[in-house]
C-alpha cells in the first residue's frame, strides 16, 4: 500500500513541476479591471508566473471547499455531539442502577455479576 500511495506522489510531484516548467511565463495579476480600478483610484497588481496564478488559484479552490464542507457538516457534528453526551448520561445512569442494585450483595458475587452476559 505505501509502494501505490508513493507512486502516486512521484507521478503528482511530475506533473506539477512539468506544468511549472510550461508555464513560466510572467502575467499581470489586477485585483480589479482597469475602468473599475481607475473609478475607485485602487490600483493593485502583482507580476507572478503563470504557474503560481494556477496553484495559487488550486490552493483556494481546495481551502474554500474544505471550508464549505465542514460548514456543511455542522449539523452532523451537532449531532454527534448531542449523542455523546447522552451516552455518557446514559453510562453514568447504568453505574448508578448497579451500584444501588449490589449494595447489599457480596463483592465477588457483584463482580460475577457484571462479567456475566444479559439474558
């Protein structure tokens, strides 16, 4: 299983820098279009390689998409959450109900008690 996850890796690690390497050339990246920047007097733009523009654009779109996810996922987390804590109420209510249950029993007998399987 390494040996396939590591193959995988070096064949990614291959296509991105065969990407890089054909797409070194310099672009101009605006934040806004020029009628637009020249409106509102901003004017930011940065030169980077073509290569860049794509990862970094790759980077945002996985960021945003993992962020997305787990505001999705809020409700299963709530959830999950919620039922943790019954269970835990639910764990403390049975200790309870045993120890009220073996209070007047042996400590042996009470101890094969717990070992032995619900009938």
């Amino acid at each position: 299983m390494y040996y396939i996850r590591y193959a995988f890796l070096g064949v990614l690690a291959i296509c991105l820098i065969t990407v890089a390497l054909a797409n070194r050339e310099l672009v101009v990246l605006s934040l806004l279009p020029g009628p637009l920047a020249e409106l509102l007097g901003v004017s930011v733009s940065v030169t980077l390689p073509l290569f860049a523009v794509i990862y970094a654009a790759i980077a945002a779109g996985l960021l945003i998409g993992f962020f997305w996810e787990w505001l999705r996922e809020g409700k299963h987390r709530a959830e999950a959450s919620r039922r943790r804590r019954e269970v835990r109420q639910l764990e403390r209510e049975v200790r309870r109900v045993k120890g009220e249950r073996d209070k007047d029993k042996d400590e042996v007998l009470a101890l094969l008690d717990d070992g032995a399987p619900n009938r």
